[in-house]
C-alpha cells in the first residue's frame, strides 16, 4: 500500500468533525458517523490506480470525468450512486482536500454540518 497517498488521505479526513477510519474490503474507510465519506483504493482489482473514491453533488460526476479523464474516473460499485474515484498522483492536495470536504458535507446530518 502506498502509504504517503494514504497518510495525506487521512490527514485531511480526520481533520473533519466526527469522522472515523475503519478498514472496509480490505482499505482504510472514512466515516461520518456510520456513513461512508471517502474510500481508499490501492489498486483495486489491478486496475493500476491509487485513489480514493467518494461522492460528488448529482449531476458533476460525467462533467469531471469527460474534462479531466487523467484525475477522475468512474469508480466500480459505487460510480452507479453518483461517485468518482480521484487518481491520487494527479490532484494537488488543495483539490483533494476542496473534494474530500465535498464528500463529507454530502454525507454528514444536517445538524452536524450547521
């Protein structure tokens, strides 16, 4: 496992209110309370990607993937709901963290994002 990649992950996630890391399949996972925020992919499946997968608001998902295909690509499983993966080794950590901020406001309660 790459374990820079997963270490600036964490850096930024952890830093949001209420979240939690468990592995789940196998990678770390993020959590605002019991709702999955951002995954960590270590080459899933061999597919030569370290990324992260999490969700994006409706309607960005093909946007982001047609204009920017060497940053964003549709994830397995969860790309059907909306999500993206993030190709660690393309995106500036200022990106990173504005998306990894995203995901957690569209996963969080109400009360916990006011």
């Amino acid at each position: 496992m790459n374990e820079d990649q997963v270490e600036r992950v964490r850096r930024i996630c952890l830093a949001l209110p209420e979240t939690t890391e468990r592995l789940s399949h196998g990678e770390p996972t993020f959590f605002v309370r019991k709702k999955v925020f951002v995954m960590f992919a270590n080459n899933h499946h061999n597919d030569g990607r370290i990324a992260v997968w999490l969700p994006v608001p409706d309607g960005f998902q093909a946007g982001l993937i047609e204009t920017t295909p060497q940053v964003f690509f549709l994830p397995p499983y969860v790309g059907t709901r909306g999500w993206v993966g993030i190709e660690l080794g393309h995106v500036s950590d200022t990106d990173l963290e504005m998306h990894i901020h995203l995901a957690w406001e569209l996963s969080a309660p109400k009360r916990l994002r006011a």
